[in-house]
C-alpha cells in the first residue's frame, strides 16, 4: 500500500511527511521533483517558475509524468508514502498500479500563509497576491478534487506536535490492522 498526501501548500504534509519517515517509511515528494528538473534544466526556483515548470511538463510529457516519476522512486519499498498529489491523473496513475490510501491535510487560508512565510523556501509566496494565484494555479490542476477523495483527513490548526501525534496513532492504527484507518 501506498500512503498518498494531498493538501493545498502549507496545510501541513511535509509533518505528515516526517512522521511517517520516522516510523520507517520511505517518503517521496513530488514538489521535489520538480524542483530536481529545475535545477536539471537551469531554471530558477520562484513560485511563478516552478508553477510553468509543472504545467510544461505535464504537456511534454502527460499528466501523471511527476507521478510515474515518484512511482519509480519507492518500487519493492514496504511502507512507502507519496507527498503532494495534486491532480486526479496524477492519483488515478497510483491507483492504476497500487493499493492507496489518500490523506489529506487542511488549513485554513490565513494559517497556511503564515506558515509558508514562516518556512521561507526559496519558491514560498512573499505575498498575499502570490499565495493566492498559487492557490488557484493548484486548484486549476485538480488540487480541490483530490482532497474531496480523501480516505482521511487531518485537520491542522493547532501545533505541530498536534498533528504529529493525531499523525502517529493514525499509522499506528493502520499497523494494527484498525478498519476505520485509524
């Protein structure tokens, strides 16, 4: 099985993420990879930048090109989880070729900004503008249909260690077998 994340940027996946990563898991990121053909092809990381790069490559390449991509990264790995499925090609492409579990995180607007301004990566808005034609750039792609999927949901308002703990009972859960996927 492979544990997919879906969330609108700064919601909280990467938590997910980390946690998961230690309790064992081999965790893949699909903004990764388009921050490696970035770099691949020269080209530098801003918001606006990046966002081409993932539409051009869908067209050069289809679709489900980041997901068949990933998909390569964790062949024969036991527990494995995919961050940052943004569209329904990209999911039906997993769901194709394995058993998946879709998690979604969510936040609120204003507190993803906050925390993304608070993260600083290079390709993080700096702006309310720029949040937000992030925003509907993710959405345009499928972004909103995919977290409506979700076989479960987080809901990340509070502190990280929040969603960490609510993060490790859920995989507990799911270890020991718990049918309602923790």
């Amino acid at each position: 099985m492979i544990f997919c994340i879906t969330g609108m940027p700064g919601s909280g996946k990467s938590i997910i993420s980390e946690t998961a990563r230690s309790l064992g898991f081999k965790v893949v990121n699909m903004g990764d990879v388009i921050r490696e053909e970035a770099t691949a092809r020269g080209i530098a990381k801003t918001p606006a930048t990046l966002g081409a790069l993932m539409l051009k490559l869908r067209k050069e390449e289809g679709n489900d090109v980041v997901a068949k991509r990933c998909l390569a990264r964790i062949r024969n790995e036991r527990l494995s989880l995919i961050e940052g499925v943004r569209s329904m090609d990209e999911l039906m492409y997993f769901k194709k070729n394995s058993k998946v579990c879709l998690v979604a995180v969510h936040a609120s607007p204003e507190t993803r900004f906050e925390r993304l301004l608070k993260r600083g990566r290079p390709d993080d808005p700096k702006d309310m503008d720029t949040f937000r034609e992030r925003d509907l750039r993710e959405l345009n792609v499928g972004l909103g249909s995919v977290i409506a999927l979700a076989d479960k949901v987080f809901v990340n308002e509070g502190t990280v260690e929040d969603l960490q703990r609510s993060v490790k009972k859920f995989f507990e859960g799911i270890r020991r077998g718990d049918k309602g996927l923790g």
